[in-house]
C-alpha cells in the first residue's frame, strides 16, 4: 500500500518546480500538496530492514556536540536536531548569523545542516541549507523556520515557520528533494494544509508502519482540544494519517501520550514500539522540561504512560528537549541548557548499545522487537 503511495509521490512531484508558494499551498487540499506526500519506494539498504532492534542497554549521558556545531554568539540557540538516515548529515535550527537573515539581530531561526564523513568522523561547521541558492528557498527572511525532520527514505524535509501564506501562527511545510544524499537539492517548500490549525503546529513525525502500511504523521499544536484540565496554548501531540489521495487529513489527539502540561517535539523507533517526547509535566520530572520515554508491544497496541529517561540524560533544573533518533535506535539527538555548553542552548547526543542475544543489564530498555 505504501510503495503505490511512494511512486505516486515522485510522479507528481516532478511537474511543481516552478510553481509559486502561493499557487502549492492553493493546490495543497487537491493536487499540489498530494503529489509531494504520495511516498516512493524505499530502497533498502544492506543490512537495513533486517537489522535487530532492540533490546537495548541503558543510556549514556549526553555530549555535547562541540563548539565547531554549537558556537557562534553566546546569546545563540542551537536546537531541535535532525539526523539523516545514514547518520552522516546533522539538521540544526539556528538563530546564528550568516544565513538568509544576514546579522540576523532579530535572532530568526534558520535551519543549518552539519556533515560528517564517516559515523566516527566528527562533525563539519554548520552551513545554511540556502547557501548555494540565488534567493531563498527553504529558510525564510524576516521569519521563523525550524524543527526538521525527514521522512522514512529521505526524500522529504518537514519543519515549521512562521512565514506568510500559512494558515496562521506557525504552520508545517514539506520540502522534497531527488537525490535523499543532496543536503542542498530541497525543493520549494509546500504547506501541508489539512494538518495545519490556525494555531502554531510544528514538530512532525512520520512514521510508516512496516506492518500494515499506514503512514502517520505525529504534530505538537497548541489548538483546542487538549486533555480536560490543559492550560490555553498548552501543547499537546496529534496524529494524523496520509490518506489514499496521498495528503495528510486533519490531526487528532493521542490521550495516552499526552498530560495537562506542555508534551511536544517527538520521535519514534523505526518499528514503532518505542515513542520519545519532551514534556514539563510535573510527575518525575528532574529539569525544568524533560525527555520522556513511551512503549507498547505492537503498532495496534496503545502507548504506554510515559516515562522520564531519568538524570543520565535528563539535568536537574534545566531544560532537555526536542529528541532526535537514529535509525538503528542507538543514538539521541537533543538541545538542553545544562551548564558547560557554549550558547543559550546547545545540541548534545546520548548513546546507547543493542544487547547481545540473551545479554541483560541493569536497567535496559523497555524496548523489545
């Protein structure tokens, strides 16, 4: 079900490219916004759909990524990371100067991408995503876009922004592109339309179930309909699925997921049994905003209640947050605030290791294929 979608996508998505902003997000409830969602097919890669998930040891505590990712002016944030399906390529969001906003004095977040030769290599200086290009094209002047993420086979970018033409308050794009190893061949970006609220909704997830073929997109938004007892402009996390026209419908709550306190920036295991969120939420917390961990035993099961991942990756009276997986499961991506970093915030990741075959330790992952 999902590969027809797959193929679908890159037909129609290759007769958008000179389409106006304007005229995609007009053609996003129909014909526009569907040829750039119909997905493609997925090309495995060797090893990669047979790779063992799971279980897991515990893990470690966050590094940060360095001042080469990190630094640039002390009042700079560096959050909500991405990271590529080969692990080789870091998206950040950056208020850092030297992008689309020049000085960048109004401090607009812009999206960046860090690149790596090898998984052992360290990580290369930030470059904005429209450097090569003659005018914008996925960061925006005078506005905000941020929180990437990638789809299954790496073909298509989403994040959010601010900028004209949306719905209102902030709204998620997608952005395709050909060639899934080209971090500067993004196309103009589209909105995703139905999805969207007239509040602010960012922070998507896309989740293809191997099982049953259903491709999900998890949202955080601060609209209406929260938990009973949730604050106005609370955030809350919601899904939504890509339907056979192949755009996304609107969202709908996950209660199991979610609390009375702010439950936002997302990630999720390839298998869909394991779910990571940020959260204020008051029960077991240990910063000012945590990462917190959900399970269940199979994609038609209910999540569990979430559990804080504990002081090893969480700090006591700060913030950690916007989780950010690996492929294969073994690292985490965030930002947090905890002393000893170079900006207001800045980027870290966390290990962990696949047990061996009847191996226990202490502790280890809920997690289990």
């Amino acid at each position: 079900m999902h590969s027809h979608r797959r193929q679908n996508l890159i037909r129609r998505t290759s007769g958008l490219g000179g389409s106006s902003r304007r005229r995609l997000l007009q053609g996003a409830g129909a014909f526009g916004l569907a040829a750039i969602l119909r997905p493609t097919a997925v090309l495995a890669e060797p090893g990669d759909e047979d790779e063992r998930l799971g279980p897991f040891g515990p893990w470690s505590a966050p590094r940060n990524l360095g001042a080469v990712v990190n630094q640039s002016r002390k009042t700079d944030l560096n959050t909500h990371p991405a990271i590529s399906r080969n692990g080789l390529s870091l998206y950040i969001s950056s208020t850092r100067p030297g992008g689309v906003n020049g000085k960048n004095t109004g401090n607009k977040l812009e999206l960046w991408v860090s690149q790596r030769a090898s998984l052992k290599a360290p990580w290369g200086p930030p470059v904005n995503l429209d450097a090569f290009n003659i005018v914008p094209v996925i960061n925006s002047i005078k506005n905000n876009t941020a929180v990437p993420s990638f789809s299954a086979d790496g073909h298509l970018l989403f994040f959010n922004s601010d900028r004209p033409g949306g719905l209102d308050g902030s709204d998620l794009y997608v952005s395709r592109r050909t060639n899934k190893h080209d971090d500067f061949g993004w196309q103009e970006p589209v909105n995703l339309g139905l999805i969207n609220s007239p509040q602010d909704d960012t922070a998507l997830t896309y989740f293809e179930d191997e099982e049953t073929g259903i491709i999900s997109g998890y949202v955080t938004s601060n609209r209406p309909g929260g938990p009973p007892g949730s604050g106005p402009n609370t955030f809350h996390i919601w899904v939504s699925t890509l339907g056979d026209d192949g755009a996304f419908g609107p969202a709908v709550l996950v209660p199991e997921l979610n609390s009375q306190f702010n439950d936002n920036r997302t990630a999720i295991l390839r298998d869909g049994l394991e779910f990571f969120l940020s959260s204020d939420r008051p029960n077991g917390r240990i910063g000012t905003n945590d990462i917190w961990v959900s399970t269940r035993d199979s994609t038609l099961d209910p999540w569990s209640t979430a559990v804080n991942l504990g002081p090893t990756v969480n700090y006591l009276g700060y913030v950690t947050g916007a989780p950010a997986l690996s492929r294969d499961g073994t690292s985490l991506y965030c930002y947090s605030t905890r002393p000893g970093g170079f900006g207001v915030r800045d980027l870290y990741v966390a290990t962990r290791r696949r047990l061996r075959e009847g191996e226990q330790v202490e502790e280890v992952s809920r997690h289990r294929r």
